[in-house]
C-alpha cells in the first residue's frame, strides 16, 4: 500500500477521480433536480438521513424544512424550560402538538430516568416517526396519536378539539409545553385544552404556551404592516390569516386569555413575554408566550 503523505491542496477532489463516470452523471443529475431545497437536502438525497434523531426534511410537516433551524428551536425553548420553568431532570413533561419532536431533541438527553415525556399529536406520521426513532430507545418518552380534528393539519378527524379530553389522569404532570398550537386553535377549543391541562399538571406544576397576542401594540403594528402576519379576518374574536383556512395563523385576545387563565386556576408566572410576530422591537422570541402556574 502507498503510505506517501497525500498534500491537499483547495479544490481538489482526493476521490473524484475514482469514482466511475456513469455514477457522476447520476450524483450530477440528482444534485441538479433539489437546488432549489439547498446544500442540506442535497446532502440527505445523497447519503441518507443527517443526524440520527433529527428528521429528515421530507418528514417535517409542522415548520421550516431546515436542519438548523429544527435544532436551533429546540435548544431555544430548552433554554427557556431551563431559565422560567426549573426545569429540572427528574420532571413530567406533557408536550401537546409535539408535531415532528422539535421541542423533544435536547430534552432526551437532559432528562433522567424518573423524568418523563409525553408528547400528543395528531398527525399520525410524526407520532409514527418519534416512536420509531425516540421512543423505541428511550422508553420514558411516550407518544401518543389522537384524532383531534384541525382544519389546517387533520381536517378530517373524528374528535372536536372542544370536546377533547387528555388521556393522561388528573395531578400528573410538572410542565406541559404547547408551542404554536393555540396559533392555530380559536376560542371555544382554547378554552376546552386550558381546563384539560389545568386537570393534568400538579398543582405548582407549570404551563408554558406560545401566542399570538392582541393588545393595543400588537394591534397597531400590524394595522401599520410591521408584523409578518396581517390577520385581516375575525372569527369571533380572535384574528386569522387566512378566511378559507382559519387554522393557519390564530391570534387572540390578550385580555381574554389573562381572563381564561384566572378561571381555569392559574396565576400568570412573572410577566408574558412578547414576541416580534408583529414587528415588535424588543422581543424574547417569535411568538409570545405565557407561562402560568397552576394553583
Ligand atoms: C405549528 S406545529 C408546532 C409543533 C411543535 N409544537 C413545535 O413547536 O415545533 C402545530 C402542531 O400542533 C398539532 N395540532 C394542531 N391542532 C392540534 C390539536 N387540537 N391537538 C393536538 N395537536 C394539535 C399539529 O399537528 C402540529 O404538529
């Protein structure tokens, strides 16, 4: 065998040559067909899935298809679970709409055995994809598939979110995480899911949702087309992206929620963190969110 020093200079191929020219035309043509998706997807086209536990971008129905971003979510809101929540290893965590595990990742190695995950969907791939891949190996993470109906994501399903209740008994759980999911539910479902997760969660136990809030700034920036969202539409009296399809981007009454959140026995945590949906300048995340105790 030649054990000669191979100098690398940049732009140079060390395999290229070897490889056959018919199996270049094939790369070649492959790469050329998923240009528009970018270097990741072409990567995946190539050599399979990028990371074991992150999915591959064809499975990520709930958010942007983009690896970092997918990662970089996660890590976001581990990080807030962390700073406002305590999170600690030994919690019961219910993560409701858990979608493709976004929020799941980091929490699969930070939790120990006497902590637990529990994530709800009801987008029976995902829930497939998660309990294949994370639940399989870690057998406290548990993912359960409902048939909640949703305009947007399962406008056939058989259970109406108004009527839904969690199967999981009373008193159960120490966080329950909902992200983006009450942005694409109205009021009279809302209302049903905060009582469901008022019963589920220890008392002491805490809720953390991310919102699209209206309140006089948010109503003035988006009448000034600051925001991403334009919400020109009202059903009752939540506002909504998209008349045909009033799933896709929910906002609500801040007033409201304040007044639902004292009825279903929680106290607000601290103070709600605002988010630059609607082109705020000072912001903790995307959306808003609101993390109460319950009492
Ligand atoms: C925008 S995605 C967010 C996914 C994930 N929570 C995250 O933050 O990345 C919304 C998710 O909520 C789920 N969902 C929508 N309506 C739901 C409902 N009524 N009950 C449970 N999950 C729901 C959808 O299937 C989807 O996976």
């Amino acid at each position: 065998m030649d054990t000669k020093k191979i100098k690398f200079k940049p732009g140079h191929h060390l395999l290229k040559p070897f490889i056959p020219r018919k199996l270049k035309e094939v790369i070649k043509d492959i790469v050329s067909r998923v240009e528009d998706v970018g270097s990741q997807s072409r990567r995946e086209l190539l050599f399979g899935e990028n990371e074991p536990l992150v999915p591959p971008l064809r499975m990520m129905f709930e958010g942007p298809r983009d690896y970092e971003l997918f990662k970089e979510n996660g890590r976001e809101f581990f990080e807030y679970l962390r700073r406002f929540c305590d999170l600690q290893p030994n919690h019961k965590i219910l993560d409701i709409g858990c979608g493709i595990g976004r929020k799941t990742l980091p929490l699969i190695t930070y939790l120990n055995e006497q902590g637990s995950y529990d994530g709800v969907d009801i987008v029976e791939k995902g829930v497939e994809w998660l309990r294949a891949k994370v639940g399989t190996k870690h057998p406290n993470f548990r993912f359960h598939l409902t048939d909640v109906s949703n305009g947007y994501y399962n406008a056939q399903g058989e259970i109406k979110a108004v009527n839904y209740k969690f199967p999981f008994p009373d008193n159960t759980f120490d966080i329950m995480l909902m992200g983006s999911v009450f942005t694409q539910m109205l009021t009279d479902e809302v209302e049903n899911y905060l009582a469901e997760v008022a019963r589920v969660l220890k008392p002491g136990g805490q809720s953390f949702i991310t919102y699209f809030l209206l309140n006089e700034e948010a109503e003035r920036l988006v009448s000034e087309g600051k925001g991403t969202l334009r919400l020109k539409h009202r059903v009752g009296k939540c506002r909504v992206e998209d008349k045909n399809s009033v799933a896709d981007s929910v906002a609500h009454q801040e007033a409201d929620m304040r007044a639902l959140y004292e009825r279903c026995g929680f106290n607000i945590k601290d103070k709600i963190h605002y988010g630059f949906w609607c082109g705020r300048e000072s912001y903790t995340s995307y959306e808003d969110f609101i993390i109460a105790v319950k009492r």
